[in-house]
C-alpha cells in the first residue's frame, strides 16, 4: 500500500486538465414543490488516454442566473442517490432538494466507477483518477455553456468524497469553499481490521461491501429509522472500484500526504458524534488541519452516525451547511 501512495502522489502531479465541451443536458423534470432536475452528462480524459462520461443530477428551483452551484461528491458504496434518498415513511431525506429549496443549484455527481457513469476497469479508477475527472467537470461548469454560467463553485464532499474533494481543492483550486462531511485527517483507529479489508480487496476491481458492514460502519442504528437503513442497503448500496478503495485505506492509515494545508478557502467539517469511521471526538485537532483557511469551522453532530443523510438529525447537519455557506459565499 506505501508504494501504491507513492504513485498517486506522481499521478496527482501529472493530472489532466478539462475542456471547455459543453455538457449533455437532459430535459428537466419538475417535482410537485417545483424542484427542476436535469440530468447532464460530462466528457472527462483520464490518464490512459480516453474519455469517459460523468454523470451528474442537478436540482434547483426558478432560474439559474447568478446561482451559487454545491457540487456533492458522494464516498465510497455510494453514487448519486445518497443526496437524493426519497421520502420515508413521510420524512424527507434529500439533501439535494433541501438545498435547492434554500435556492442553491445543486449538482450531485456519480463519481467514475459509480452509478451512471463509465465504468472502466476498477483497479484503474484511482484517487488520482476521480479527482481528475471532478476537476474536469468543474471546468465545465465554469465554462460558458448554452443556458446558464456558474461562477460560484462550493465543494461539499462527504467520507471518500471529502478526501477526493479536498486533493481537487488542493491541486486546483476550482471552488470557494469546502464542506466535508463524515472525514478526518486526524489519524485514528480504524473501526475493521486487516482481517475485513483483505477479503473485500480479494473480490475483483469492483468491491462490494456486505449490507451488515456497510450499516455497522455507516449507521447509529438507535438514531436511524430501520426503513431508511434497508433502503439504503438495498437500493442505495452501489460497488466501489478496487484501486480508489486501497488509496482509501492507506490514507486512512496514514493521512499525513493529505495537501490540507493547501486549502486556502473557507472549510466547514461536519463531524458525527457517534461515527465509527470519522467520529466527533478529533473536532479539536481536525480544526487544525487547515492553517491556510481563512474561515475555519468543524461541527461537531450529536446522534448521527457516517451516513449523515439517513440520520434522524440530518437536518441540524443541512440547516448548518446552509447558514454557514451564506457566510462563507455571500
């Protein structure tokens, strides 16, 4: 796994740059509170030479002219949806709807290996290649394109996606501010061992993690409504490329290559008090993290778990993000 580190540190370096293509865009569908969503799509070139599409979901309400545009980037067994989970049991549970309700667009990305998008071999699609392709689509949005210019560019990453986010900040500088759920780059113990790690790094270039683990490692079971966890396991659940899971676990193990300091724009980290993959009680040192970020704020959450989404508190998570980014990016 070390040498593997050294190679994303070299591949980082040789990242490719984005185009200027306009992206495919579908035609909107409106919901019954006048949330638009469209469905577009996003040519990125990764090192081996050939394009590949990203898919992405973006929600907004009215125009948007001159809107501030959150682009999620969801982790690992994820795709999309985990902005996007439905009602349940008459609670909502979409973040991304949320946010368009406080009259952000939102563009929820399926990451290269995940949900719509291209799917090329597992062992490929590294962390160097997934922060290529966000960076890619980030381009993209900055363009000029035929119906809207997005000039306000936030990050919001969540577990895997907070650590891609913040290399793509790092090397690219392409948003005005990060939000990071559910990840720290304090180094702590890990809740599995070497003895659940190697079994699923055994399966082939897609992994699948069992729904028992991915509920004991995501969910504060006594502050989840059980409905919304076998959903989540059942349709939510999507396979992870094996090469950006083994950069994973060896961050995770030793996060000091993490270019935080580099971060030179506002940081918001949102932490889960009972978490098992990132939890709340390293809020003190992940504030340090960031010494070149001009505006600083680690939340701690009180009774949620990893998958913040699907938590019963989720909305004292969502109402922060949204306060603080009015600050953050007036």
């Amino acid at each position: 796994m070390k040498k593997m580190l050294g190679l994303v540190g070299l591949w980082l370096a040789l990242l490719l740059g984005g185009g200027g293509v306009a992206p495919g865009v579908a035609e909107a569908k409106e919901d019954s509170q006048g949330i638009k969503v469209e469905r577009r799509t996003y040519p990125v070139k990764l090192s081996d030479g050939k394009t590949y599409q990203v898919v992405g979901y973006l929600y907004y309400q009215g125009s948007l002219k001159n809107r501030p545009v959150q682009v999620l980037v969801h982790g690992i067994t994820y795709d999309h949806a985990y902005w996007d989970l439905p009602d349940i049991q008459g609670e909502t549970y979409s973040y991304a709807r949320f946010m368009a309700r406080q009259q952000y667009a939102v563009l929820a990305l399926d990451l290269p290996g995940y949900g719509e998008s291209s799917r090329p071999n597992g062992d490929f699609l590294n962390l160097a290649e997934s922060v290529s392709a966000l960076h890619q689509v980030m381009v993209q949005l900055r363009a000029k394109a035929e119906r809207n210019t997005f000039e306000k560019l936030i990050y919001v990453g969540h577990s895997n996606g907070a650590l891609i986010s913040t290399y793509a900040q790092a090397l690219h500088r392409d948003a005005q501010a990060v939000v990071l759920t559910g990840w720290l780059n304090t180094f702590h113990e890990l809740p599995v061992g070497e003895e659940v790690i190697s079994p699923l790094l055994q399966q082939g270039p897609y992994v699948t993690v069992p729904a028992a683990l991915r509920t004991g490692l995501f969910y504060d079971v006594a502050h989840a409504n059980p409905a919304v966890i076998a959903y989540d396991n059942a349709y939510v659940a999507d396979t992870t490329p094996r090469g950006q899971l083994m950069d994973l676990f060896t961050l995770l193990a030793d996060p000091t290559p993490i270019p935080t300091q580099k971060l030179t724009v506002p940081v918001l980290v949102q932490l889960g008090e009972n978490d098992a993959v990132a939890p709340a009680a390293f809020a003190a040192q992940e504030a340090r993290a960031y010494p070149r970020s001009p505006f600083v704020f680690v939340d701690p959450i009180a009774d949620i778990g990893h998958a913040f989404n699907g938590h019963t508190n989720r909305l004292r998570s969502w109402s922060m993000i949204s306060f603080w980014l009015r600050l953050a990016v007036p």
